[in-house]
C-alpha cells in the first residue's frame, strides 16, 4: 500500500496550486493523507475526486465549511498499521512523549501545522511524520510532501520529498 502524506497546503492564500509531481504523486498513491490547514475547499473537492482514498483532518486556518467535513482527529487501520492524523502537536520539545501518550494505540502519527518536515520514533514505538508542506515552506529551504509504504503491517520506505519551486 503506497502512501502520499501532505499537509499545510494554504489554498487559495499562500499557496498557488498544487505543483504537478504532487499530482502525479496522488495518482501514484493508494492511500492520501492530509493533515490540515486546506483553506478552502477546493482542494478538498479535488483530492475526493482524485485519490483512490482520502484521510483528512482540519486545521487551525480552516474555516466553518472545512470542519463541517472533517474531523480534528481521523484514525485509520491501514494494512495493519494505526493510523492517525492530526493537525497540530504543540511545540517541538517532548513532542514525542506527548502524542505516545494522547495516541497509545498508534503505530504512525502525521501531523502538521509547523511546515517542517518531522520523522522522529517515540520511546514507546509511536511513529510520528510531518511532510511539511508542497506549497508554503516559509523558513524552509524547499517546499516538500512525504511518500511511504505499508506492507504486512510494517511502515515501510518513508521519503521526504522536496521541491524548489512549484510548476
């Protein structure tokens, strides 16, 4: 099973469009994942329309028709592997102690709200993964999303993928 996670994307606002090798990353994945901050619901309707399956949260910059239509925190079982998605985890320092004990029945966490790529283990195993974002790096040297792979309930191959600038 093959993975796209993105997140932070700020459509319409501080992100343009989404850049064509994330398209092409869509249609390529099994499963997309997004952890929020959408902005409108344009991209919403179109990752519905597009990904085989779609996971998505809320974020803080999204508005009253966003979370009519998705929740705060989403779970999923994913070959195996649990899953959850949440926008924000609070500040970096002891983050991993915190959402191992708000996720104890979690394999792998995606989050976002920072823009900065995350990949950290938590002592008790929890996975935690921010892809940053494809369209709006602020302080980042590039914009970037996440790919990965489960197989017989292992989280497997995890990339951060980055792009200069948007096409």
């Amino acid at each position: 099973m093959r993975l796209l996670l993105i997140s932070d994307t700020h459509l319409p606002g501080r992100g343009r469009r989404i850049p064509e090798p994330l398209w092409r990353a869509v249609e390529a994945a099994d499963v997309v994942v997004h952890a929020g901050d959408w902005v409108g619901t344009a991209l919403l309707d179109e990752l519905e329309a597009r990904a085989r399956r779609l996971i998505g949260v809320v974020g803080n910059n999204d508005g009253a028709e966003l979370r009519a239509r998705l929740p705060e925190v989403a779970t999923a079982e994913l070959d195996g592997v649990r899953l959850a998605v949440v926008h924000e985890t609070g500040q970096s320092s002891g983050r991993e102690r915190r959402c191992a004990s708000r996720f104890p029945d979690t394999d792998v966490l995606v989050f976002g709200h920072s823009h900065i790529p995350w990949d950290t283990v938590a002592d008790t195993g929890l996975r935690l993964l921010n892809p940053g974002s494809p369209t709006d790096r602020r302080r980042q040297p590039t914009h970037t999303w996440m790919t990965a792979r489960i197989e017989a309930g292992r989280l497997l191959d995890v990339e951060l993928h980055h792009l200069e600038r948007p096409t």
